[in-house]
C-alpha cells in the first residue's frame, strides 16, 4: 500500500516524525470570515495581516489577497475589472456563481518591471455586506512542464479560498467554476452483500472530486524535497476532505439512516465494515488515489482513499474524526473521537488509540476485516504515523 504515493516523496523519515509539527494551519479572518489554506511554504511578506495580504513561496510565486469596502466597487465585475486595469492583464475574464453570488476568474498575464508573469486571479464578495474579496496567485510565466505545475500551484491557492466559515466545508471557487453543480443523480449504495441502498450525489460530482485529487497531488510532488513534506501531506488530505465533504451529503445521511446502530462505536464499525468490503484498487498512472464520491458509489479505493471516506460519513454524523498516515508502514487507516466504553459494556482494553493534539483517537483499519480499534502488531507503531484531524 502507498507505495507509488510515497515513492520518490520521501527521503528518511526522521523529519517526518517529530514531535513539533511543521503544519501550518489554514488562515482564518475573524475580522472578514473569510479563510485561506495556501500550500506549504507561503510566507506572509507584507500587509497589515486584516485586509491586506502578500505572500510569497519557495518557488519565485506570490499570492495577493486584499478586501475593499462595497462602496468601491459596484458590484464583482468591476472589482474584476479594476483588478485586471491595474497589472495591464490581458487574460480572459469569466463569471460564475459561488454560493449564491456572482464571482469572477480571471487568467493573469501581465509584465512588470521587463518581467513576464502569469496565473489566477478570482473576485467574489463577502457575505453580510463585509466587502469583496480579489485575490491573485501569479508567478514568472514559463512553458511545458513546469507551466503546467506552476498553473496547479496557482489554481491550489485560489481554490482555497473561503468567503465565508460557513459550518460545513464546500468546493473551492476554482472547482465550482469548472464544474457547477449538475443535476442531482441516483446513486446505490452497497453496504453489504444482501443490502443496497439508493441515494443521491450531483451530476459530474465524481469528476471534479477526482480533478482535485490530481491537481493537489500535483501540487505535493514539489515537497519532495523539503521539510514541509509532512504538512504538505496534510494540507493534501484536509483539500481532499473539504472539496468531497457536501458532494457526499445525501449518501452520509442515507447511511445513517439505514443502519441500526446503539452507540457512536456500533455506527462507525458498521460504516468501517462498508469500506472494508470494497475492491481494492491501485492507478499506478496517476495520483494512485480514488476521490471519495466514486469510493463511495463504486466501492472502490485503496487504504487512504477508504480513511478519508469513512471519516466524512462520520463527520456528517457527529463524530470528530481524520485519518493517520505512515510513510514508512505505506499504509492509511481512520480515528475517530469515539469515547471508551463503561459500565456492562466496559472491557479490559477498547482498542488501540493515537494521540493527535493531546486527544486519543480511536483507530479504523479500512482494509483488513478486523472489528474498529483493532490494528496489526506490525503495523502499531506509534512513532511511525502522523494524523490528521478534520
């Protein structure tokens, strides 16, 4: 397992498993509401840190994002316009529609001080009248290979933007561009051999889930390298986890309901008994990663693939959970929040455990039929995973 994942990722993983965490967490305006969870290595350069923001990364790249005031601008497409006036773009322009308001993506290609740039910019307003935001991710214009990874670096910033810290997390503004939401779709469910169950996800759901896969592990693949292997990881699987997390609404819900379950450890060991009677699957051709959509309706995935699934249908249900990972075991499983049991129900042991941010957290092994909180002996080192908590 995770062989091709980790392959070419990893040099000793020492640093991978130090106790001091070289995450960086995503960026939260309690001021504005609005959120940012760029890719590891952006460092904040200028701007007073509210409504003004400059980073700048490893990689010669910078993103810039500012909030202005409503009355100076009429509405998102002159703040789009105005944006593209000031650098002298000659980029397209396109609207859209971001939770519920009309936003703008504009393709940046401009030239300052004799220097050639290109990338993304995006325009969309804040809610409650708090103003609107441009933001822009740009770096030196190049072609072939590393154009291409350049554009998914840029298209991975902006897509991480948030207008709002709505309770649930949604699509980014990049995938709800290139795949608005379609027609809603029946969808079987097969939790068991004898029982299928009908549900329902939006028409090419599975596509732009799978289109962020690839671009975020794109995206990855540039930490190679670097010591912020372990938080571009983690980044990686919280982008995952957020862009399939309401494509998966009606069927985390419709799980729910058709299981009979007495406690939160009987329903998240019959959802963990779901992912493990999927076919496992590898595609040594690209992120070697199934989305969670197509996990789900086609019972499909390989280790990481089934963790991240199992933990969104208990998120949706109540129950605190994220999934822990080990480059050195290749392997993924789940953990939940899920309390040791009391009184008649108590045992002399509940099962194996992890501590992620001082709280221990149930495990889930998604591949193998072992009852949850149950892991192989040669695989529990503790030493030898990193979690990540959604």
């Amino acid at each position: 397992m995770f062989e091709k994942k980790f392959k070419g990722l990893l040099l000793a993983t020492c640093y991978l498993l130090l106790a001091t965490s070289l995450s960086a967490e995503p960026h939260i305006s309690e001021t504005y509401g609005f959120s940012i969870d760029l890719p590891e290595g952006y460092q904040l350069e200028a701007g007073n840190g509210k409504d003004s923001f400059s980073f700048a990364s490893p990689w010669n790249t910078n993103f810039t994002l500012r909030i202005y005031p409503t009355a100076r601008y009429a509405d998102t497409k002159a703040l789009a316009e105005g944006m593209t006036k000031q650098i002298a773009s000659t980029g397209d322009m396109s609207d859209f529609t971001y939770r519920g308001e009309k936003s703008y993506l504009m393709e940046l290609d401009f030239s300052l001080q004799g220097a050639h740039y290109s990338g993304w910019a995006l325009a969309l307003k804040l809610p409650s009248q708090k103003g609107m935001l441009a933001a822009l991710a740009y770096g030196p214009a190049t072609s072939g290979a590393e154009a291409r990874a350049l554009d998914n670096l840029h298209l991975s910033c902006i897509d991480s933007v948030r207008p709002s810290l709505s309770a649930n997390p949604v699509p980014g503004p990049v995938s709800a561009f290139s795949h608005p939401k379609g027609e809603r779709q029946s969808a079987a469910i097969k939790l068991s051999p004898d029982k299928t169950i009908q549900s329902f996800i939006h028409k090419d759901d599975a596509d732009a889930a799978q289109e962020l896969v690839e671009r975020e592990y794109q995206v990855l693949t540039r930490y190679q390298n670097r010591p912020e292997l372990e938080a571009a990881w983690k980044r990686y699987y919280r982008r995952i986890f957020e862009d399939s997390f309401s494509r998966l609404d009606e069927v985390s819900f419709d799980i729910e309901r058709a299981l009979g379950y007495q406690d939160r450890r009987d329903f998240a060991g019959q959802v963990l008994a779901w992912t493990q009677s999927f076919t496992y699957e590898r595609n040594f051709d690209s992120s070697d990663f199934v989305n969670p959509v197509t996990a789900a309706i086609e019972g499909r995935g390989d280790c990481d693939s089934r963790a991240v699934l199992w933990a969104i249908v208990l998120e949706h249900n109540n129950i605190k959970a994220g999934i822990m990972v080990s480059p050195e075991y290749k392997h993924a499983m789940g953990i939940a929040d899920i309390p040791k049991s009391i009184g008649k129900a108590a045992t002399s042991s509940d099962g194996a455990r992890f501590t992620v941010d001082g709280k221990a957290y149930l495990v889930a092994e998604t591949t193998d039929n072992v009852a949850i909180g149950q892991i192989a002996q040669s695989v529990s080192r503790k030493d030898k995973w990193f979690g990540v908590v959604f």
